[in-house]
C-alpha cells in the first residue's frame, strides 16, 4: 500500500522524513490553502474555491499505510505540536501540474 503526504516547514527537511522511512518519493509540489499565519498554523476552506494562497512543499510518496505513517511521526519529536493537528485529504499538484491526491497534516489555532 503507498500513501502520499503533502509536506512543508520541517518536514523539507529530508533527515525526518528519513525517519519516518527512507524508503520514498518525493516531488516539489504545492497546495491551495486559505490561510497561512507566521506560526505556520493553516486554514483549508472546504470550498474550494476560496483557497486562492499557495503553500508549496513536497509531496511525498510511502509505502506505508497512513496509520504506520503517523505511528512514525508521532515518535518524533520535533513534530509535537501545542496546537492540535489536523488530517485532511486534499489535492496537490506537481510542477507539471499533475494532481495528487494526499493527507496533509496540519495545525490550525
């Protein structure tokens, strides 16, 4: 089973994802949020259309479940939040805009 993720702020860092399991793929990639503040928490509107603001990152590709996946990042700990963290599935897109259909794990206040 393969999984994807969407991916930004410490999760660039390919050493964590390592972590997680080194065994991925990864590509630039972006999604459309409605919000981001300087905390790095997000806002995803459920309508599409009013997530007019870029977040770009990677997309990462695992063959793992998502459940090994957060079994995994919840091991490490400068993924802990003080804020509770939210699993979404959401569309990301490539460079070449090809879509991608992954979790994003995010923070909002």
């Amino acid at each position: 089973m393969t999984t994807g993720i969407f991916v930004y702020n410490k999760f660039l860092n390919s050493d964590l994802l390592d972590r997680i399991n080194n065994d991925y793929i990864d590509y630039p990639g972006y999604v459309m949020i409605e919000n981001i503040d300087t905390d790095n928490n997000i806002s995803i509107n459920d309508e599409e259309e009013l997530n007019q603001t870029m977040l770009k990152g990677k997309i990462v590709i695992f063959n793992m479940s998502l459940n090994e996946i957060l079994e995994k990042i919840n091991q490490i700990k400068e993924c802990f939040s003080k804020n509770k963290t939210i699993i979404l599935k959401i569309k990301s897109y490539d460079s070449n805009k090809k879509e991608y259909s992954v979790y994003i794990l995010y923070s909002n206040k």
